[in-house]
C-alpha cells in the first residue's frame, strides 16, 4: 500500500498502525473534528488490516516458498548427480 519503513519489522508496524487507529478513533469521540478524523481513521484501518494480513499470511507464504524452492534445487541436483 504505502513504501514499508525498513527501519522496523512487519509485526511492529503492525502494531504502530493499530495504536494509531485506537488512538484516531479516541481522538473521533473526543473531537469535534469529525471529518479530518473519520478520514483518518478510514486511512489507519486500512494500513492496519493490510500490515496484520502480511504478517500474518504473506510472509509465512514467502518462507514456505523459499523452503519448498530449497527443496526443489536440493532434489533436481540430486537427480543429475544420479545420472
């Protein structure tokens, strides 16, 4: 969605980015800035729900597919050695 930080690992982002919608949608109850705040929060939630599904499901992805491609080499160089 947005450029990652490289700064900090995907979990913790994910972290920061459901503080920061707690915190927008505190700060929506307690304003009268509804408009910049429901934006905001609009913002937040998708940044939010988009880090949580790459830790939670991407990046086990990508490790399963290095794994299985490790494999993979591991085998095919195996059977030339065999031939």
């Amino acid at each position: 969605m947005l450029t990652r930080y490289t700064g900090m690992t995907a979990k913790k982002q994910s972290y920061l980015f459901t503080f920061g919608f707690v915190l927008t949608v505190l700060g929506m109850g307690l304003t009268d800035l509804w408009l910049p705040m429901v934006v905001g929060a609009i913002l937040m939630a998708a940044l939010m729900v988009e880090s949580w599904v790459r830790v939670a499901h991407i990046i086990p992805l990508h490790k399963e597919l290095r794994s299985l491609q490790q494999q993979l080499d591991k085998l095919q160089h195996e059977n030339r050695s065999q031939e």
